[in-house]
C-alpha cells in the first residue's frame, strides 16, 4: 500500500506499507528512505491498507480479523471479526467493514471504541463518495442495495484529519446534544491540545461542560496574550504557557524542566505544592539548593499535621 501527498498533503507526506513475510509488515518513509515501524501478527496476513494521510494502517488475516495500527506510536488494536469487506472512505479517515449482515462504521477511526452499526443486505463490494454522498453498495444475488452513510459525520472525520478544525467545530456546533458529538468534541480536544490550537482547545472542553479546564485554558490564552503583546513573539514562546500545558498533560517533569530552564525555581516548587506533591518539591529544592528549604520543610511539616498524615510527618522527621 502507498500513499504519496494524498488529500492536499505537501508536506513531502510518502510512505509504503508491504510485507516482510506472511506475518510481518514494514512501514517506510519514502521520503527519508528509512523504515517507520515493524508490525508483527500472530497469523498471516490477506490484506493490508494505509490510509490516505497514513496515519493509520488497517490490516486483515486469515482468520478474517480487521486489525488498526497506528503508526507513529505503533499501538495495534483489533476491531472486527469475520470481516469479509473492508476499505477506507475515499477523501477520509472513515472505515467500512462488513461481518456477517451487519455493516461497521467508524466515522472516527481514532476512537475505535466508538462503532457504528448498521444492517445490510447481501455482500458490500464497494464504497461510493460523490455529488455531497458517501454510499455503500451490496449486491443480493442480482439484486443491488445501496446503503447510505451520515455525510455529516464523514465531513468531520476528513476535517479533523486535515486539520481544519474551524470546519470540524462548524459541524460539532450543528449536532447540538446528540451523544455521537461528545465523543466527537473529546477527540477534537485531544487534537488541538497536541498541535496547541488552545482556543480550539477551550471550546471543546466548554461543549463538553468541563468548567476546570475550560477556566485553566482561559487563563492560558491571557496569559499567551500577554507575553505576545509584550514581547512580540507568539504565545506558544511563553514558558509559562507551555508549562501550563504540559502540567494540564499531566507532565509534571516536562513543566519542571520548562521553569527551571528559565531559572524559575519559585514556580516550579508553588507548581508542586499547589498539586500536593511536597516529596517532589523537597527533592528539587534539595537538588538546586533552595536557600528557602527549611521553611518549605516547616510547611510541608504543618500540612502533613493538619491532614492527619502523623505516620508521614514521622518518617519526614527521621530523614
């Protein structure tokens, strides 16, 4: 399977997925001419696919299961059973898998958990996307079905993929409170925190009523603001902004790092202290030689007292 700068990708975007041998498949990078990652299987393969940004890699065996990769981090998942017709959606992310007479949707191959079934008539063999429609044909003995998809949801995939999220929330506001789009608005979150779109970012999480991290992204757009208005530079330069972000990722190592690169201390230690992780704030105190330690033992002393942690306080003393 090849893709080579499929759906308006410039960005030298070519890779090929073949295989080594019946239970062995080789993703590479055309473009650096170096392998990307080896995936292994426990049964020989039938059919294998990238798909069209090749972010994914589906592949069946001959026990008829439909297998996702994700290639950068190289995590395989199984999806289906007795798969007798799989393809990707052309101009999109989506997949299409028939078992037995039912036929399976993923309009959001990033959430597998998250399927959509439908039943079909007879044997699926193709999959049609023109004039505004995505429609799946089966054939019943002489008899042609034509199933069609939510062109809405397919919409969605494609601009989530290709990174146009004004497009992606544009749709996600048109569904209003129908359960399919909180999954939808979760995963958009998840994307635009990665590529530190925060605005993109704090709607999201307003849809999906997450007021903590609706108010944490708020405070770090004004803070990114600030920094720019100040200093010209973009808001992603903020350490303290790409701190913030990296602690709402839970990286507190990571947000460690960014403040002690810019020789702030203060920050990190209040950074710990706020998330009650006084060990990690004594350690780097100890570790950069604090001159405020002794006072930041008497605190992390008084909490343990007034939470009732006098085991903690006791093995805190003997050290």
């Amino acid at each position: 399977s090849v893709r080579l700068n499929e759906r308006g990708n410039s960005h030298n975007n070519k890779k090929l997925a073949y295989l080594l041998d019946m239970k062995t498949i080789c993703v590479v990078d055309l473009v650096m001419q170096s392998a990307i990652t080896q995936i292994s299987h426990d049964s020989k393969l039938d059919w294998l696919e990238l798909s069209e940004t090749a972010h994914k890699l589906l592949f069946r065996d001959k026990k008829m299961r439909l297998v996702v990769v994700d290639i950068q981090s190289g995590r395989k998942q199984t999806l289906l059973s007795k798969v007798q017709f799989v393809q990707w959606v052309i101009k999109s992310d989506v997949v299409i898998a028939q078992t037995d007479s039912n036929l399976a949707v993923w309009y959001n191959i990033d959430l597998p958990e998250h399927v959509t079934i439908m039943t079909v008539r007879g044997d699926a063999y193709d999959v049609v996307r023109e004039d505004g429609k995505t429609e799946v044909h089966s054939k019943e003995g002489a008899t042609d079905h034509v199933y069609q998809l939510d062109e809405g949801l397919v919409e969605f995939g494609t601009a989530l993929n290709d990174g146009d999220f004004g497009r992606a929330v544009t749709y996600l506001e048109s569904l209003g409170d129908k359960p399919a789009a909180k999954a939808m608005w979760h995963n958009l979150a998840n994307i635009a925190l990665i590529q530190q779109n925060l605005r993109v970012a704090h709607r999201c999480f307003a849809a999906l009523a997450n007021a903590s991290k609706t108010f944490y992204l708020y405070e770090t757009i004004k803070i990114g603001e600030r920094y720019a208005e100040n200093t010209g530079h973009s808001e992603m330069q903020c350490p303290e902004v790409r701190a913030r972000l990296a602690l709402l990722g839970g990286d507190l190592k990571g947000a460690e790092r960014i403040y002690i690169d810019q020789g702030d201390i203060e920050s990190a230690l209040k950074m710990y202290i706020k998330l009650r992780r006084w060990d990690e704030a004594i350690k780097l105190a100890e570790r950069r030689g604090y001159p405020g330690i002794y006072e930041l033992k008497e605190q992390q002393m008084s909490y343990l007292l007034s939470t009732n942690q006098e085991e903690k306080a006791g093995e805190v003393l003997e050290e």
